[in-house]
C-alpha cells in the first residue's frame, strides 16, 4: 500500500510539475512510464515470473530514484487538490501534452483490461491495476477540450457505466442458467462426457419450450378463449355413442373421449376464418405456427452445429503428440470424487498402455480376407435383422387397425404397436453389440457403426410405422364420402320430420352430440403420435427403474448373501448408456416435430417430460450409477449429436409436408375443414386480406419459371462455397506440412547427425563409379523412384522414421526432410534436382556435388 | 471473491482475519489446502500449491489463493494457463521440464503402474514429439507450442472452478 501511495504521490507530482514549466521532467517520466507500459505488454510472452519481477523492481527503482529527486525539488501538494487544480489549469495544456497524455490513458486502459492475462503475482497485479486506474481516472476527465469538457467526461462515464452494467447482467444471466449446480455435479462424478449429455438435455429443453411459447400463445390461447366452446359444433363434441364411456380413465388414457375433442388435437379447432373482437385469423395462425416450429427448430439446430464446428477447428489428425497430450491434458480437473478419480487412473494408465502397444508392433500381421468375409457376414447379419423389425413393425401396425374394428379389445392389443415398437428398441442395440464383434474394428470405428445401426433401426421403425399410418389415414379418407353423404342425409331428415310435426319456425338445430361425424383423420394421426410418445416416455421411465435402480438395490443389498461378488460380477451397477440416451432423445424430437402439426399439445406435453426426466436422470445417475471403466472424452461427438438432430428433423418435416400439400383435409373437423387443400389457407389470406398487388407478386413469384432458376442459382453457390472451403483446407494442410517439416528438420539438423552419414555414403558410393552412361541412368532412376514415393509421404514419414526405429529409416527421413533447407541455399540448377539426389551433399561433402553435377545433367 | 474469502477463511477460522482491510500478513499451510475438496484427487495438487505460494514453501496466503483459483477458473485465458502449466509440471524449478520431471509426472498421474521401461519409452516419446530445440528438454516455447495444438486442454486441464 506504501507503493501504491508513492505511485500516487508521484503522479500528483508529475501532474503539479505541468503547472510549472518542468515540461521537460513531465515528458520523460511519462516516456519512461510508456515504455514501461510498452514492455510489459510486449513482456507478455516472458516466460519466467522470476525474470519479470527483477525486471520490474529494477523499473520501479529507477522510478523510485527519480521521485525523489523530483521531491526533492519541489513541494509536495495535497493529492485531493489535484483534481480541481487540474481542471482550473487545463487550459496550460498544449496539444502535444494533451495527446500524449491522451496515448497514456489508452495504454493505461489496455493494462486494465488485459490484466487478467498476465502471469504476475497478485499482490503487484492489485497496485499496478490500481495505479493504472487512479491514472485514467484522473485524466481522462481533462481530455476533454474546452467546452466539450464536459460531455467527454459524460461520455466516458457512460461508457463506463454501461460496461458495468453489461458485466452485472451477465453474471446475473450466468446465475439464471437452469440446472447449473445439478449439472456440475455430475460433471465432477462421472466426467464431463455424462454431463455433455445433460447438457444437451438442457439445450433440448430450450428449444422445446420456446415452441411450446409459440402453439401454446399463437394457437390454443386464442382458440379457447375466443373460439366457440365445448358442446357448441358437432366437431367439439363428443358423439352421442360414445358419451357414455367418455369419461372412463382407460377411454382417457387411449386418448378418446374428452381428450380428443379437447384443444390438444387438431380436431377441434373451427375453420372459422376470424374469430373473436380481434379478428384473429386462426386457420393462417395454425399454418404459419406449424411451419414456423420448423423453420425456428432448423434455425437453432444450425446455429449451434455452426458454434460447435468453430470450437472444434483444431484438427483431430494433428497427432504428431500424441503422447505429449496425453501426459499433460489427460487429467480431467474437473473430478472430486475418489471413486471416479480412480477411475481416471486406471483409464490413464490402460491409454497409455494402448499407446505404447500401437507404438511397439509395425504392422498387424492379419487375415485381410477372413476379416473382410467377416465383416460382410456381420453387416448382412445386421441388415436382415433390420428388415424383420421392419416388417414386423408393419405387421404389427396392420393388426391394430384390424383390432380397433373390433369390440371387445384386450389392453394388450390397443396397446401393441407401442410396445412392440419399445421392445424392439431394447432388444435390437445389444444383439447389434454382439454381432459386432465378429466385426473387430478399433472401438472408436466400432462406436460410431454402433449409432448408424440403432439410428437405421428406429428411423426404419419409424418410417413403417408412418406407412401403416398412411394405410390408415387412406382408408379413413376414402370413409368420409360415405359419411358425408349421410350427414346430408341425417341432416335432411331432420329437418324434414321437424317440419312435419308443424313447426313454422326454424327447426331446432340438432343437437351437437348427434350429428353423424364423419373419420377425422388428422386427430386419428395426431393421436397416434401422442401414443407413441407417451408409451415411450413411460418405457425411458421404467427401464430407468428397472435397469438401474432396482439392479443397483438388489446388488447392493443381496450381495450379502449371494454365492459371488454381484459388484464386481455379472449384473454389477450400471453405466451410465449415454449414446442410448442421446438417439433416445433425438428420436423423441423427431416424433415431437412429426405429431405438432396435427396435435398441438404434444409440444406441452414433450416438455413436461423433459423436465421431468432431467431431475429423474440427474437422481438416477447420482443414486444407481458408477462411472464408466473407460472415462472418455466428449469432445467430438457433440457435433454428431447434433447431425442426428438435423437429419431427423428433415426427416420428419417430410411426411408433414406430404400431408400438407397432396392430402385433402377432413371435411368436418380442423382449422382447414372444407378447403381442398390445406395451403390454399394461405392463398386465401392473400387474397381477401392483402392489397390487390401483393396477390399479383405472390402470383408471380410462384411461376415455376423463377422458381426454377432460383433453384439453381443456390445450387452453383453451394457448389462455388464448397470449392472454396476445400481450397481453404488444402491450402491448410500444405501449410501444415511446411511447418512439420521445417519442425523436422531443425530438430535433425541437432539430433541425426550422426545419421545422415550412413546414407551420404551410401550415395557417395553409389554415384562416384557412375561415371559411365549406362549405370547412371538406371541407378539415377532407381534413385529417383525411390526418393520420389518416399518424398510424398514425407510428412508422415518423417514422424514415423524419426522416433529411432531402423537406423536406416531414420536416416532416410533425415535425408529426405532437408529439401527446404536446400532449396534456398543451393543455386537454382542443383535446387531442381535437389529432391531427388542431392540432398546428403551440402551436408559435408563439398566436393562431392560437383562432380556430380557433372554427372548429373545427362540425366534430363 | 468473498465466496473466495469464505472458503479461505472457513479452512482455518482462528487464523483468518475477515478484515482485510489491512493488509494482514497470514498464509495458510499447504496441507490445508491440499484437502480443499476441488483439489483433493487431483494428483498435481502439491506442484500447484507450490507454485503458486510466495516463498516456494506451499504456504498460500489469500492474495496467492485467489491468484491460484482465478488462473484455474474458467475464465483465465488460454496463455496464462499455459505458463503456470508448465511451472506445475517442472518439478524441480529450473524452468525446463527434463526427463526426470516427465517420469514424475508420469507417475503421478498413472498412480505408479507402468513399469520401468514403459516410462522411460513414454518420456522418451514426449521429448522426441515436443522437443523444438532439442536440448533434450522441454523449454517453454515446446510447451507452448504443443499444448496450442491440443484440443482439450482448455477443456479438461485446470478447470476447477
């Protein structure tokens, strides 16, 4: 603090001295202060804390020498003076002083910001930080000129101001992430590759909250509060037949009776054009909110594989240190659990162990034919077990819409499909697992195999299940003519038979619950896709229980009193399955964007299930997990995630807008009820709604012939962009391989040079008898040949030969990686050849290459 | 900062001052520290106490502790976790990691179970990868350079907070 207040007392000094026509003192001690300022910015890079500090006392003494010379000259002032005295005298400041002082507080500000970067102690970061601020702080106010004084000085502290309250609202933003204790607990048991997968939990959540904003505000909010109510249509109401069982919870639970003429499913909603004061257009809400779940889901998936792909731009094939990395980077800070920590070691020393194997054996003496026959045989294993499940999926969906003809239905066969469907997704991974072995790929390959198959397997599952859907929704459209006929009928009739009984009045309207409706497909679809969900969530729930919990209680408490250890034995606690919880979950979005369109409460109830499921799974994971054997790194895999993602949700806008475009809507129920198309919403919008010339815009813009060129025109830039981004990696890796080889080269011009001998004997010997024509060439091209296959994998080569295998090789690669060195110390003649033969020679045989540059032009 | 000092300070109550006001001259013992629950399985945790301590000995006081806990935050850039890196890992302090070191090292982190020759194959490969000057140790500049190539070492390397 004594420093500090000297530091203080010494500006004050200086700044007294400007008064006084000490100009001179003022300017050199602010150059001294500059260059100090200078060098401790350039210092940055100074490796040793211990040189810096001597060089800064050395600094600070000299300062120290000065200050008190210039105290001794003159008085000392009151510090708090100097701020009033500095703005009566401002006008004495000339311009030079004024930008130079202006110099200093910029510099000044650079070291408070990038005080953080700097490898100092704390005790001198605190009275360097805070000299630097008193110093801004004091002249930056006179700055200002003149009248504009004052605004400059308002300008600075909003600026100030400003920046402190970004800093407040970003810590506060910080505090509000959700779940960010639960989460780094976990992290610091079970590594940070578990916690990734809450993470990706948590975006999940986002993004299905934000939807659930939009249908939730834009579409049921409007339709319940200013549409008609229950009972009012026929498409609100639930069918005299059936209103007897309506309320039954096992009717509930299927998703009949009052929740399917409820706002959750598209069925209910009117195709009134306006409804309520507000003139709200429900049916264009309904549509725009439908395409637009897609287009923001689309938004945010992109947005965040393009983050991910920023983060990860090192290169995963930069393995020249391996080892380097894995002794310093291997150790996962983050850990404090000795469980886990354990863990860690143990999976430490098994990749080092890897490692050094990978190291020692040159090449796997193997089968190439019997591995590739085995691996044929797997993926034909595996593909026909995808095709049964994918038949049997079918199947299975055809018997359900035979079943719900039928009466007396049992709770098995409403419920087949789902289980079925759940099943298969249990059962199909481990067998994948075990026919993979037949397969022996490195387990990194082999996990990726793992994700493509169960991928394939539910996506295939998903897509027969969406045919036999469409069987279904064909055939319930095909119903609805006869259905409407007999509406008309029904309808007719009534009024007939209410005319007959003598009423002049109108006939009284027949009631809601009566009038024959006709097969609301959509509703249909829509409550499939709920089932589906619901029965899945109910599975993820129960296979949580099961397979974890319960197995971790009986192994804990039964391991007393059984004939082996269960822990460290057969069922043992579980692992942590997180690439199944991952696909599980994407999958579950998938299904979630499928169903939204035609049941706009799936959304409410998908996030639901995601908050739910994350304090389940985070209690689960605690209670019933033990870290995985192998505590592997999350580094890559995000982005795959992320693929998936993408991938199932084109996927899944595909069928949705099949259905929009080329299927004719339900005649009585839904928002688009009695159009032939569902997009025709928009066109009618357009015209009604719209000035006259938008109509012919539209009209215009929806001519094939612009349409097409368009088209095209993105096309060529893809393909333009694509080009240019390869250019961009080619460039890259040259770039690399430059380096790597300067790299290998310094590092040989120490170390081999013992070995470069051998090799420059070799060729000394080869090429001083070849003075007659004959061997020359054959012997230039052997050598040529050779050095030319050799030259190209330099790079690989190079690191390969280098770690002391043959002697021999290391002297090639040797020899082989000074060509840049060559290159610019050899005249242009011998550079050219230089690749092929010269490269041992300007080593330490200068005679050698004359004669041999003699020799050496016959050979073009 | 103040939860800082509230960790600090519950370590050893009767020795910690609230006041700092003052500027009181207290520091903490390295044993204390090492059972601080953040650092208690990392097998690094002496190297850094020790290097972040004043007098070398592993006695921290507040102004190294927060020193210590802001370099291992989050927040701390990537260079600045670098240079204490590589002061962490030079076990014996001449500012350059030597073999011994990386045996050390090595040891440390595999908990002792690679057998002799297998360390010293290790060591030697660490050196050969990342040795520029070859001087047969590791200066700064070879670390630095290879530990700006490595992905994951702002992810999983000295990230306590």
């Amino acid at each position: 603090k004594d420093k500090e207040e000297d530091e203080s007392k010494e500006e004050d000094s200086c700044s007294q001295q400007n008064r006084a026509p000490r100009k001179k003192n003022y300017q050199s001690t602010d150059e001294k202060k500059a260059e100090e300022e200078g060098d401790q910015q350039r210092g940055k890079k100074v490796p040793t804390k211990e040189q810096k500090e001597s060089e800064n006392k050395e600094r600070k003494t000299n300062k120290k020498g000065k200050e008190e010379e210039n105290k001794q000259k003159q008085d000392r002032k009151n510090s708090t003076s100097s701020a009033s005295s500095n703005s009566s005298d401002e006008e004495s400041l000339s311009e030079e002083e004024l930008e130079m002082l202006m110099e200093e507080v910029e510099q000044k500000k650079k070291l408070i910001s990038t005080m953080r970067n700097k490898p100092w102690r704390m005790v001198k970061k605190l009275s360097v930080l805070r000299e630097a601020q008193a110093f801004v702080e004091k002249f930056e106010g006179a700055l200002g000129k003149g009248k504009g004084k004052k605004l400059y000085a308002y300008k600075m502290m909003m600026a100030k101001k400003w920046v402190k309250f970004k800093r407040d609202f970003d810590n506060f933003k910080t505090q509000c992430i959700p779940w960010e204790m639960k989460i780094k607990e976990v992290e610091s048991h079970f590594g940070s590759s578990v916690a990734s997968y809450f993470i990706f939990l948590r975006w999940m959540y986002g993004v299905n909250l934000v939807l659930f904003g939009l249908i939730f505000g834009l579409v049921i909010i409007p339709e319940v509060l200013m549409g008609m109510p229950y009972g009012s249509m026929p498409r609100k109401t639930v069918p005299r037949a059936e209103q007897a069982t309506a309320m039954d919870f096992s009717v509930l639970w299927d998703f009949e009776g009052y929740i399917k003429y409820s706002a959750l499913f598209y069925g209910y909603y009117n195709n009134q054009r306006t409804i309520g004061w507000l003139k709200y257009r429900l049916p264009m809400a309904y549509f725009m909110v439908g395409i637009s779940v897609f287009g923001y889901s689309l938004m945010v998936v992109i947005r965040s594989m393009a983050r991910n792909a920023n983060e990860s731009t090192a290169d995963g094939d930069d393995d020249n240190f391996i080892f380097s990395w894995k002794m310093f980077t291997s150790w996962d800070y983050l850990i404090g659990n000795p469980e886990t920590a354990d863990n860690k070691f143990a999976s430490i020393t098994t990749s080092f162990k890897e490692s050094i194997v990978d190291e020692q054996e040159s090449n796997k003496d193997e089968n190439i034919h019997l591995r590739r026959f085995l691996r044929v045989l797997a993926n034909v294993l595996i593909i026909c077990c995808l095709c049964g499940s994918g038949y049997l999926i079918y199947f299975v969906v055809k018997r359900s819409q035979t079943f719900s003809k039928m009466q007396n239905v049992g709770w098995y066969e409403r419920n087949e499909v789902e289980i079925v469907m759940s099943l298969l997704g249990m059962f199909c991974p481990p067998l994948f697992e075990t026919i993979a072995a037949l397969e022996n790929y490195h387990p990194r390959i082999g996990l990726k195999w793992q994700l493509g198959r169960i991928f394939a397997l539910f996506l295939g599952n998903l897509y027969t299940f969406l045919l036999a859907l469409m069987d279904d929704v064909n055939e319930k459209l095909a119903e609805e003519d006869v259905v409407k006929n007999i509406t008309r009928w029904t309808l007719l009739g009534h009024h007939n038979s209410s005319v007959e009984n003598g009423s002049i009045a109108t006939p009284p309207p027949l009631d809601p619950a009566d009038v024959p409706r006709g097969p609301c497909w959509e509703t249909t679809v829509g409550i499939e896709f709920v089932r589906l969900t619901v029965s899945d969530i109910l599975v993820t729930f129960i296979t949580i229980l099961v397979g974890d919990f319960i197995r971790a209680c009986f192994v804990r408490f039964v391991n007393y009193c059984w004939c082996w250890d269960l822990e460290a034995g057969f069922p043992s606690y579980a692992e942590f399955d997180i690439s199944g919880n991952v696909l599980g979950l994407v999958f579950n979005q998938g299904m979630i964007w499928m169903g939204s369109f035609y049941a706009p409460g799936l959304v409410g109830i998908n996030v639901l299930r995601l908050l739910t499921s994350m304090y389940f799974q985070c209690w689960a994971v605690m209670s019933s997990n033990v870290p995985h054997e192998r505590v592997f790194k999350a580094s890559k895999s995000n982005n795959f995630y992320m693929g998936l993602l993408l991938l199932i949700l084109f996927l899944s806008l595909l069928p949705v807008a099949y259905t929009i475009m080329s299927l004719p809507p339900s005649f009585d129920c839904g928002p688009f009820s009695g159009k032939k198309r569902m997009y025709e919403v928009i066109q009618e919008t357009i015209e009604l709604d719209f000035p006259l010339f938008v109509a012919k815009i539209f009209s215009y813009v929806a001519n094939p012939g612009l349409i097409i060129p368009a088209i095209l025109l993105m096309v060529l830039a893809i393909y333009y962009l694509n080009a240019v981004s390869e250019a961009y990696q080619r460039a890259n890796a040259e770039l690399k391989k430059k380096m790597q080889m300067q790299r290998e080269e310094e590092k040989n011009k120490r170390n081999n040079k013992a070995s470069t001998n051998p090799m420059l004997e070799d060729l000394e010997d080869l090429l001083t008898p070849s003075t007659k024509s004959e061997s020359q060439p054959k012997q230039a091209e052997d050598k040529k040949t050779e050095p030319s296959t050799r030259s190209s994998p330099v790079g690989k080569q190079g690191k390969a030969a280098a770690p002391g295998g043959s002697p021999m090789t290391g002297g090639r690669g040797a020899a082989f990686t000074p060509p840049p060195h060559v290159f610019v110390t050899q005249p242009p003649p011998l550079g050219v050849r230089a690749p092929y033969l010269g490269q041992p020679r300007p080593r330490g045989y200068p005679p050698g290459p004359v004669p041999g540059r003699g020799r050496g032009q016959p050979f073009y | 900062v103040y939860r800082l000092h509230g960790r600090y300070h519950e370590m050893a109550p009767n020795v910690v001052p609230m006041d700092y006001t003052k500027d009181p001259d207290v520091k903490l013992p390295m044993q204390l520290i090492i059972n601080m629950p953040e650092l208690k399985e990392n097998p690094f945790k002496e190297r850094i106490v020790e290097s972040f301590s004043e007098d070398g000995e592993g006695s921290l006081s507040f102004n190294d502790f927060v020193d210590m806990f802001s370099v291992l935050s989050e927040m701390a850039p990537r260079e600045l976790k670098a240079i204490y890196a590589f002061k962490i890992y030079d076990f014996n302090t001449d500012n350059f990691i030597c073999k011994a070191d990386l045996e050390k090292t090595l040891n440390k982190l595999t908990r002792e179970e690679l057998t002799a020759e297998e360390i010293t194959l290790v060591c030697e490969k660490v050196i050969e990868e990342a040795d520029m000057d070859g001087d047969g140790k590791l200066g700064f500049a070879d670390f630095e350079n290879m530990i700006s190539k490595a992905p994951d070492f702002l992810r999983y390397c000295f990230n306590c907070v």
